[in-house]
C-alpha cells in the first residue's frame, strides 16, 4: 500500500465498494499481517501504566520501525499464569491514505486491523480450537504461520510465496526451522495443523497442506473457510467495539470535540484571569512594602543625620579617619612575608601618614622592631618584602644579639603601586 499513489488506491476501492449492496457507510478495512512488523512478550506483574511504557520500550527496541513512523496496536493475553501481549506497528501513512482513500469514496472507516485479529483472540467463539496447534493462513503473495497455546498466540512468521505456490518439501522444512526455536516443552504441545485461506488467493494459488496427513510431525486437520476468519474480525468489532488488533486512531465525539473547546476556552479565561490577578497581589505587597519602609525611614533619619555630621567632622580634624584601609592593607602585605612557622616576630608597628608629602593618596611611612631566632630567616624575610608590590626604599635600621636578633626596619608604603593579588 505504502507504493501505491493515493489516486489509485481511491480508484482501486472504489471497483471494490460497486460491488457490496449494503446502504451502510461503515466499513472494517483488513491488512495482511505480513505489511506490519509484529512482536511477543512476555509482561511482567506491573500497573497498567507502567504496562504502556514497557510495552513501548519493547517495540522501540524490537520492531524495524521507529515509534514516530507506526501506530501500534497491542493484544493482551495469558498462557497459564504469565501474562503476554502481541503488539503490532503500522505504518502511519498507510493508516492515512486508507482513510482518505475510504472517505473520497463515501464510506467511513469503522476499524483499521490486520487479518491475524481473527484468530489471535481466543475468547472469540471458534477459537478455542485452536490450542495447541499451528495455523498457516494464506494470502496472495504471503503464508502466516500463528503457533498457539492456551490462551494466545505463541510464535507468528511469515512467509513469501513465489507465485502464491510453495511446495511441500519447502514447506515442510520451514515448519521445522520454526518449531526448532521452541522450547522442548513447548514443541511437544504443538499437536496439529490448520489451514485457512484468505480473500484474493485464488484456488490456482495452493499451498499443498490438506494433500498430507502431516506435515513436520503435526497431524493436518481440516481448514478454516476464508469467511470464518473475516466474520470473526467483524463479530469482534460490531460486538464488543473493539478490534484485538486496532491501528485506527480513537475519535472524538461531537460532544467532546464541543466540550473540549468549551474546556479549552475557560482554561484560557481562567488562566488569564490568574495572570491578572498575581500581577494586582504583586503590586499592592510592594505599594505596601515601600509604605512600611519610608515609614521606618522616617523614623530613623533625624539619628542618621547625626551620624552623618559626626562622621564628617571627624574626617576633617582627624586625618587617620577614612573610609579606605590602608592600616590593614599593609600589615597584610607584611604578614604575607614572613614566614608561618613562626621564626620572626613583630614587637611593634608604626604607621605614619605621609600622604601630603609624597602627594600619594593613603602612603605611608611604616617602621617596625621585632625579633628573629636566625639570621637566615630575618634576610629571607626582608628579602620578600624588597619584592613585595607597594614597598619601598626598605632600609634594616638596627640589628643586636644572636638568638634572638632584634632588628627594625622601616619602608616607605605606596598602595597605589599594588597589583591585584590572584584569588
């Protein structure tokens, strides 16, 4: 179906809906099963939410197509106490060009499935014959073999016939490349062989199954009529309103489709009308705000005030007032230079301000006495603080005694020359 151009598959559908003579307009369109790729699993005890997501994981994993590009279609059934699915991927666009095809020629799709839906349900009156047994259901171009148990399908192949014939020998061997990848156990229930032939296989194009008692080590019992296949799909659907095997998307009612506008239209006022109303709350917290903080600004101004002449008389009759740090500033780049394992030790340090001299903001002249357990350690010392950025003119003014050596020295201190220390 995929090669075929959307104008003849209206045409080639419409020779075939000449030729019912029902008034009504629905219709069940069936696939072969061959067109679309199938799988079995076995299904864990899990929710059937959680039964979803397994069962997509498996086809994305398993099937040829990607999930974007199929529907699937998912039956689910028990062998015993183990619950397993038949899940089934068709193309997209197939399922698109049948319904515009069916459309155009006055009819409605009522269900779009594959012709295995017929025997795959086995709760489905005529049935339950088919426990323990394989099936081969011919087709045009195409053999289906459905192994099963009790309860469902266990196994699903098929074959390609070279001019709808395929002779008992290939057959045969088929068969038992099949029923080898069974388990020992499995292979034992398997007892029998049915046939069934579907509409458009012509009684020239045989498979010769019914010529043999058996075939494989199964005993060939007789076939199902074409209509027993095709009634049972219908039954499923008229019936109960479901196919076990549907790929036609569920569609909406009028009434949904009007209430899902009337839904979607007051989801749309509502949340609207809570945009509107978070913006209007969100204001009056910050009108509110702002009203409680001037109201503690006002409060508090007259004492800020206060401060704010004090503070600045004290930086006009008190030069070492400022808001930089120049003290801390450069006891840390002294601090950096000496060593931490406490070799060297400061008595006293002096810091004067000579920033008016040297026309440098915050400079200083810095003069420090102290004491070191060795010489090595007072050189290495000083040695760093030469290099340290910000010093200079380092002068040792003194140096007495052995152990300990007490030292001053003084340096002139410019924290304009400091580089940016890396963090």
């Amino acid at each position: 179906i995929s090669q075929i151009k959307p104008a003849q598959l209206v045409d080639d559908l419409a020779g075939v809906f000449r030729q019912l003579s029902s008034t009504t307009k629905d219709c069940v369109v069936v696939l072969p099963s061959h067109s679309a790729p199938s799988i079995i699993l076995e299904v864990p005890d899990i929710s059937p939410e959680d039964r979803k997501g397994f069962v997509q994981i498996q086809a994305e994993q398993r099937l040829p197509l990607p999930l974007n590009e199929i529907h699937l279609a998912t039956h689910e059934f028990q062998i015993g106490n183990q619950d397993h699915a038949l899940v089934v991927g068709l193309r997209r666009d197939t399922v698109s060009k049948i319904k515009e095809a069916v459309i155009a020629n006055g009819f409605q799709v009522a269900s779009i499935t594959v012709d295995i839906a017929g025997v795959v349900d086995h709760a489905v009156d005529g049935n339950d014959s088919l426990a323990d047994c394989c099936q081969l259901i011919q087709g045009q171009s195409s053999l289906t073999l459905i192994t099963h148990a009790e309860g469902g399908p266990t196994g699903l192949r098929h074959f390609h016939l070279n001019n709808g014939w395929m002779d008992a020998a290939t057959l045969e061997r088929e068969l038992r490349i099949t029923l080898g990848q069974f388990p020992q156990s499995s292979r034992r229930q398997l007892t029998t062989l049915r046939t069934a032939k579907l509409p458009g296989a012509s009684s020239e194009q045989r498979v010769p199954v019914s010529e043999h008692r058996s075939l494989a080590g199964l005993n060939v019992v007789d076939g199902t009529e074409t209509s027993d296949l095709f009634a049972r799909i219908a039954s499923s659907f008229f019936l109960s309103g479901t196919s076990p095997l549907e790929f036609l998307p569920s569609r909406t009612s009028r009434f949904g489709q009007i209430y899902g506008q009337f839904n979607s239209r007051r989801n749309l006022w509502v949340g609207s009308m809570s945009v509107v109303a978070l913006t209007a709350i969100a204001f009056l917290y910050q009108i509110f705000r702002l009203d409680d903080l001037q109201t503690d600004w006002n409060g508090m101004k007259d004492s800020v005030a206060v401060v704010e002449t004090v503070g600045g008389k004290i930086s006009e009759f008190r030069p070492w007032h400022g808001s930089s740090v120049p003290r801390l500033t450069t006891a840390r780049a002294i601090t950096r230079a000496f060593p931490e394992t406490g070799e060297i030790w400061l008595k006293q340090l002096n810091i004067r301000d000579i920033s008016k001299e040297m026309n440098i903001k915050d400079a200083s002249k810095v003069m420090a006495t102290g004491s070191s357990r060795d010489q090595n350690s007072l050189l290495a010392t000083l040695d760093k603080l030469r290099i340290t950025s910000g010093i200079s003119n380092l002068e040792l003014k003194s140096q007495q005694g052995t152990d300990p050596i007490f030292f001053s020295f003084e340096f002139d201190w410019n924290p304009a020359g400091i580089s940016t220390p890396a963090q």
